[in-house]
C-alpha cells in the first residue's frame, strides 16, 4: 500500500522537527509489546519489563490504547508548539483533548481491537473522557518514571543530534533531499512525500498544512504517521544512531577522571552504564551502601547523576555530561 502527501511551498516552508517524549512513550510501550523482534532494543527490555510488570502497567490504560502494532489513539501525540517540548506541557495537552477527539480515535481502534483486552477502559473513556485522560496520564507519568526516565539523558542526545544533523541538512541540500533519507520507506517524489508499506494511507486533505517530522529511538523499523485535521501531519522516524542507545559506553578516560573525582565516584560511574539501586552499586563495586549513597549525593548534585523511583527502590542514572567524560 502508497500513499502520498502533496506540498506546496508553503507547506514545505511550514515542515519543522520536534523532540517529543510522548512519541518516545508510545513506541518504547510498543517495543515491550513486541519484544521478540525488537532486537536493537534487548538490553532495555530487559531492565525495563520487570519493572513494568511489577507495576500492572501492562495490563493499564497504555496497553488498552497502544496495541503492538496497527492503528494506536492520535490524542496521545499532541501537536507540540515547540522543538523541545517537556512530558509536562504534552500530558496537559492531553488532558485537554476534546471528547469529540477521543470518541473519534477510541471507535478507529475498536475497528481493530473489537473484542480484545482493554474494553472497558475505552468504555470509561468514552462515557467520561476528562476524568478517564487524567487516570491515563497518572500512568503515563509512572511509565516514564520506570521505563524512560533513567535513560532519557542518553534517549534525549541521540534525538536532538538527529534533529540538529537534519536541519544542517535543509540548510545545505533543501528539504527534499531530507525527506528522501528518513526511511527506506519514504521517498519524494516531484512535490509529494510518498510512504510505501504503510498501514493506513495518509493524504493532504485530511490533515492541516506543514510537516512535523518526529525522531524516534524506538520507532524502529518502520514509521508512524499522525494524521488529524486542522494539525499538521506527523511522522515519527527511527532516528540517526538509535542502535547506539544501549552499548556500553567505553571507559578509555576512566584513569583521568578517576584523578579529578576519585575513583570510588568514577568507579560508580562507570558501573552506571545501565541504572542502577544504591544496593546493586554497594554489591558491584565492593562499596558500602552508605558509602555509595554519600558518593550519589556528591555525584548527583555535580549533575552527574539523576535519581528515579522504581516502586521502593530508588535508580541511579548517569547524565549526558558523565557520558562525555568518559568517553574516550
């Protein structure tokens, strides 16, 4: 199946990128659905599903709304109004969708999942959509704590690299060129963006004028489309360097930073490839916890580290300026 998305230079002059953690909560969600082939994704799924099983977010208001694959709701990808948007700014975009919106995208998605798990929370969202968005977004909020939080620093820089790369390109290629590369899928052909192998099919008289292109971590291996009139079309693309997100970082600068920090902090650091408790870290390293916790403290208020509860536990994370410093 093709479909096309005709321009005018107006809506080439319109197309514009945006980092949007909402896109990156409903295709990592996707991710865990689909496990067995999400290959790039096998570290993260691995830290990550325990905890979101412990927490019944499987079986919650995002499973009920995001299948695996298909058609998933358009009101949990709001139009950002900026580049950078915050988790904030769009789960208060989604609690303010019209009711008219979400009964529209709930009888889409019955039209696939008529039967399946999840009814009844589309029934309460249907009959009191307000009152049912704050719940979903409650849990998004939880989500993004357990499963996106302790690795947003690194999510967030392969994302705004992506964005930064692609607008360089614009500037010195023009925009269709750059719409060529986004996907194996997606070329331009003679004024309209053409996507082949797609779902549903997509078309400028269903949506409003421009372009918002969304770079993904976790869209791959496909894209994703959001097409709601009067907003502009939205495509969400596995961004440049996404299979990078999970390997561990080198540590060929450790004996320099260790001669700055100590190496009982650079060692924690290190050991912070994937985001750990002060009791994992105190049994790793050869460390007491208290040691450890004092060292955190010291680490996190350096910006070094980021703390995020996982139910009773608390999850160390190390930030993008750790990661610079120890890189080789």
């Amino acid at each position: 199946m093709e479909s096309g998305l005709t321009f005018s230079a107006a809506d080439l002059a319109q197309t514009r990128f945006a980092v949007s953690p909402m896109w990156e909560v409903v295709t990592s969600f996707r991710v865990l659905a689909r496990r067995p082939d999400s290959v790039p994704h096998q570290r993260w799924i691995a830290q990550v599903r325990p905890r979101i099983v412990r927490a019944g977010i499987d079986r919650g208001w995002l499973a009920a709304l995001v299948p695996a694959r298909g058609y998933l709701v358009d009101f949990l990808n709001p139009t950002p109004a900026g580049p950078f948007p915050t988790l904030d700014a769009e789960l208060d975009a989604i609690r303010r969708t019209p009711a008219e919106r979400v009964r529209s995208d709930l009888d889409m998605l019955a039209k696939e999942r008529e039967g399946e798990r999840g009814a009844g929370r589309a029934r309460l969202l249907r009959d009191d959509p307000a009152a049912a968005l704050v719940k979903v977004t409650d849990e998004i909020e939880t989500y993004w704590e357990l499963a996106l939080a302790p690795y947003w620093a690194r999510v967030q820089q392969v994302l705004e690299a992506d964005v930064f790369h692609r607008a360089r390109q614009v500037a010195e290629h023009g925009s269709a060129r750059v719409l060529s590369e986004l996907h194996e899928t997606v070329r331009w052909d003679d004024g309209t963006l053409r996507l082949v192998r797609r779902h549903c099919s997509i078309s400028r008289d269903q949506v409003g004028s421009g372009l918002l292109l969304v770079p993904s971590v976790f869209a791959w291996p496909r894209v994703l489309t959001r097409s709601v009139h009067p907003d502009p079309p939205q495509l969400g693309y596995p961004a440049r360097g996404f299979g990078a997100v999970w390997e561990p970082r080198t540590t060929d600068a450790v004996e320099a930073v260790a001669a700055v920090l100590g190496r009982s902090r650079t060692l924690l650091l290190s050991e912070l490839d994937t985001p750990a408790s002060t009791t994992r870290l105190a049994a790793h390293c050869g460390l007491s916890a208290a040691g450890v916790s004092q060292h955190l403290i010291a680490l996190r208020n350096a910006g070094l580290v980021t703390a995020h509860r996982s139910g009773r536990s608390v999850l160390y994370a190390r930030t993008a300026l750790a990661d610079r410093l120890l890189d080789p």
